[in-house]
C-alpha cells in the first residue's frame, strides 16, 4: 500500500483558530514546531500514558505545550525556553487561549538554570524538544525529575533527514550535532533504566519509558 503524505495530512483534522494562526506564524518565521504527524501521535501516545504533570525543554512559540494541555485537559505542564522573544510570544498565546494555570513558561537555558526552580516537582512525563546534539545533557539533567513508569519523549532524532545522510554528505558545521543525535540514540536504546521504542513519525521520536 502506498499512502501519500499529502493524503495522510488531509486526514488530519483541522485545528482550532489560535493553533491555525500559530502554524501560519511558525511557518513564516521559521520557528520549528513539531510537524503535523508528529504531534498527532505524540498526542495519541500521551492520551494513552495520561500524565498529569509534564516537563517541556524547548517551549518556542508554546505550540506544542498547548496542543498537549488542550488534549489532556487536566494536565499541567512546566516548559523551558531560553530565547526571551519566544518565550514572550508563547505566554501571550498561552493567555490568549486561556492557559496560563495550567502551563508555566520558565525563561532561561535549560542546561543553565538551577534545578531548583522546578521545586520538588516530579513529572509523569518530560518532552525534550531543544537545542539538537544536547540531548544527553538534558536528559541527564532532568531524568531524576522523572517519576517511576514515567515516560520521555525525544522529538527531531532524523534532524530533517539529515540523520539518514552518510556523514560524508553532511554539511561540516553540522557533523557534530549528527553525531551527537547518534550517540544519544545509540546510549538511549541502550540503557538499562528504560525500555526505548523510536517512531519513525514527523522528525523521528524516541519514547524512553523508565522501568
Ligand atoms: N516544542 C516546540 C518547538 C521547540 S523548537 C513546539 O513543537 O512547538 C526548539 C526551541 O528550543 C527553540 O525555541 C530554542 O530557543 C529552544 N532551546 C534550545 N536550546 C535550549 C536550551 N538549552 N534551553 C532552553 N531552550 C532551548
Ligand atoms: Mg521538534
């Protein structure tokens, strides 16, 4: 059988009006939120899980942090961006849609701040989804952060199709940043503490449940 994108994402139905807009704005200014498929099944995914509380690295715009609180709607969910402009952009749309209670957008870079002002918050589930090539250090990071039977999600592990490129055949500046998506993969699906499943969806995820 062969599906066409196209077909697949006609499927999907449309989103409400702030989510459209937000899509628009993304597109435009080159802001990467996660791709349409993606998110879906991530979103499929945490229906199934139902965390109720979820940590966030990489907030942009908030696009996914509010798809993740409009789908789960009991959720809470504390989300990390260090570009200030973003991060401002993303409390204006979480208010405009009324969320505010229920995200909390800390400002700052994730490897930087003080764990502390997580509190003692544990999470159900942590989404990382920033600077691609660091994703051992957050998630060294804030694993401990992680309740038992939690779950961590790890989106852009094909880095555009980048990921599937000899390394010849990558651009230089970028090698080390493939590398380093490599390795984590590599580490990840290999460590003992979590049992790790990738989805070959959007830009590729890792879905690492902690045993
Ligand atoms: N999750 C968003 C997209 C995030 S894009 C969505 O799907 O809607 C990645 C974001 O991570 C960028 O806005 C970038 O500024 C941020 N980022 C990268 N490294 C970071 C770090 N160390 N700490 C906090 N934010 C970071
Ligand atoms: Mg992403």
């Amino acid at each position: 059988m062969n599906i066409s994108d196209d077909f697949l994402k006609d499927l999907i139905k449309p989103r409400s009006s702030i989510f459209m807009e937000m899509e628009q704005y993304a597109k435009e200014n080159h802001v990467p939120i996660m791709q349409l498929m993606g998110m879906e099944s991530l979103l499929q995914l945490l229906s199934l899980q139902k965390p109720s509380t979820i940590l966030e690295l990489g907030t942009a715009i908030g696009y996914s942090s509010m798809r993740m609180a409009m789908k789960l709607v009991e959720a809470t969910i504390v989300t990390i961006e260090r570009d200030e402009q973003k991060a401002e952009l993303a409390k204006n749309y979480i208010e405009r849609a009324n969320l505010q209670q229920r995200i909390q957008v800390i400002v700052g870079d994730a490897l930087e701040i003080s764990s502390e002002s997580l509190g003692s918050k544990k999470f159900d589930a942590i989404f990382i989804d920033a600077a691609k090539g660091q994703y051992k250090n957050f998630f060294e990071k804030y694993a401990p952060f992680l309740h038992d039977g939690g779950v961590i999600y790890c989106d852009n592990l094909l880095l555009n199709g980048l990921s599937e490129l000899p390394m010849s055949e990558v651009p230089r500046r970028k090698r080390t940043m493939v590398r380093n998506q490599h390795q984590f993969m590599e580490w990840l699906m290999n460590h003992p503490d979590y049992d790790t499943a990738f989805f070959p969806v959007g830009d590729g995820m890792l879905v690492s449940i902690k045993r």
